[in-house]
C-alpha cells in the first residue's frame, strides 16, 4: 500500500471571543466572525483532513506540553472567565488517540516534555469550542488538541508547529492546524472597543504577510509583532501558526493564504481568521 502523504495541509489562526460563543446573543461587530468561522470550517473540511490539530490560548499548562487521546470529546463547555457570555455548551467531537500519542512522541524526541491523558473529566475551555463548533459543526473530522504552556516561549511554540507537520509526514495523516487566539491583544474594559490605531496596523501587516505567504518577513518581525502587539499570551499561541507556516514552506515552496471574515475587534483586542496554504493546494 502506498503511504499517503501527510504533514500540514493549513496553519490557520482563528479567533475566539467569548461573545461568539452562543450565536444568538452575539453582538453586531463580532457577528461577521461567526460567518468567517464557518467559510473558514468549510474550507479547512474541502482538504479533506484526517485531523483538526488546535492550540488553544485558553487551556493553559504551566509547565509541560499535553494532548488529550480521547476517542470521544464530550463534555459541556464554561467561559470560567465569562460564564455569562457561555454559561454551558454541550459539544461531541471525534478524537484522534493515535495521532495525540505520536505528538507527544514527536515532542519528547525532540525535548519538549509531553504528557497525554484521557481522564473523562476534563472538559473544553472556549479556546477549543468556539472556532470548532462553527469549523465542523457535525464533527466530521477528529480533533486533536494542545494547550498553551507558560514555561514555553515563543521560540519553542514554533518548534511545536513545525514538530506538528513532521509528525503528520511521519504518520501519514493530513493536518489542519489552527491557533486559537487573537492577534492584538491589549484588551480593555468595553466589548466594542478597537485597537489603538498602531496595533490596527500591526494587525493589518500580520494579516498582509501571511496572506501573501512572506514567510520569512513573517518570521523576522514576529518578535515585534508580539511585542508591539501585545500579542495574546505573550504570542505563544500565534507563535505556533507561523511554526506551521515556516514548515509549509520548507516542504512546498510557495504559499498563499487568505482571510476568512472581516477583521474586528472585542474589548480592545484585533480579530481575524487567517488560513495559509502551499500554493498547489485545492483549497486555494
Ligand atoms: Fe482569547
């Protein structure tokens, strides 16, 4: 049998306000992201991927790397920092036990300390849950997830990414990755409010090199961008999706990406999906 070819088939940022969670309480502005999510979902499906790969800013680790190998995500998802904006959704998606393991394998081999469980009790944080269940509402691929981890650093977030796609190759599955986070993030009393005009514009720059698949201006300004930015915790997690992007153009050469939804703001952070692709891809 002919092993397929896997490894990353999309590194994707997609946001996840809180107010986007129940779609009937959404507030205008944000309801245009809600539409992206699921042109984005759409999209990242027609891949057709063996696997959802997301990083979530809202599932914080404080020290190692983990994944959870359920063969089922079930469970009932709370906002903890918002329970009145998501007061209890019910999710059921499909997992990957066999790809969570050779993550965690993928990242101890290279020194990054990985851990996997399946306790039943464990539940989604809405960094999960949002962009997922306008992604794939009918859970037709699984999902794998990972958390953001306080002792890492951006640098390391990149590894993760890049690590991501080589362990896909390794097993032959496709991939969809996707960091849950916003991209500036210095956030303020008022669900309404924008970014200061100059972290407007560091968004605008972010959304411009990845959608023309500048990966190396990408990764050279990164630090600036999480910085000046005030990227969302402290750029791990979009620190991933350009790890995802750099590996894409190490194996395929030219990118292109392309935005999915508008770009808007809650309490003062910049919000936009993003997805980048090799050029050949059909997805494009
Ligand atoms: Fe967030």
């Amino acid at each position: 049998m002919v092993k397929k070819v896997g490894g990353l088939v999309a590194s994707i940022v997609a946001s996840h306000s809180p107010r986007m969670g129940v779609e009937e309480n959404a507030p205008e502005f944000i309801k245009g992201l809600i539409d992206g999510l699921r042109e984005l979902g759409r999209t990242a499906r027609a891949l057709e991927p063996d696997a959802i790969v997301l990083h979530s800013a809202h599932w914080v680790s404080t020290f190692w790397w983990y994944v959870p190998r359920h063969e089922i995500h079930e469970g009932i998802c709370v906002a903890d920092e918002a329970p009145d904006l998501i007061p209890g959704s019910p999710y059921r998606f499909k997992g990957e036990p066999a790809l969570a393991e050779a993550i965690a394998d993928g990242l101890n081999a290279e020194g990054i300390d990985c851990r996997t469980f399946d306790t039943p009790h464990w539940s989604w944080d809405y960094g999960c849950y949002v962009p997922l269940h306008y992604m794939d509402p009918a859970s037709s691929v699984p999902i794998v997830l990972l958390p953001t981890v306080l002792c890492s650093d951006p640098e390391e977030n990149r590894k993760v990414g890049r690590l991501v796609h080589d362990v896909g190759k390794d097993t032959g599955k496709r991939i969809v990755f996707v960091s849950s986070c916003a991209l500036s993030h210095d956030v303020v009393r008022g669900p309404e409010r924008w970014p200061t005009k100059e972290r407007q514009s560091l968004d605008h720059k972010f959304i411009e090199l990845a959608t023309e698949g500048r990966v190396v201006e990408l990764t050279a300004w990164l630090p600036e961008f999480i910085g000046t930015g005030v990227a969302e915790m402290g750029g791990r997690t979009i620190s991933s999706m350009v790890g995802g992007i750099e590996a894409l153009a190490q194996d395929y050469g030219e990118l292109v990406g392309k935005q999915f939804g508008p770009y808007a703001q809650s309490s003062g952070s910049g919000n936009a999906h993003v997805a980048v692709f090799p050029k050949t891809s059909k997805g494009m």
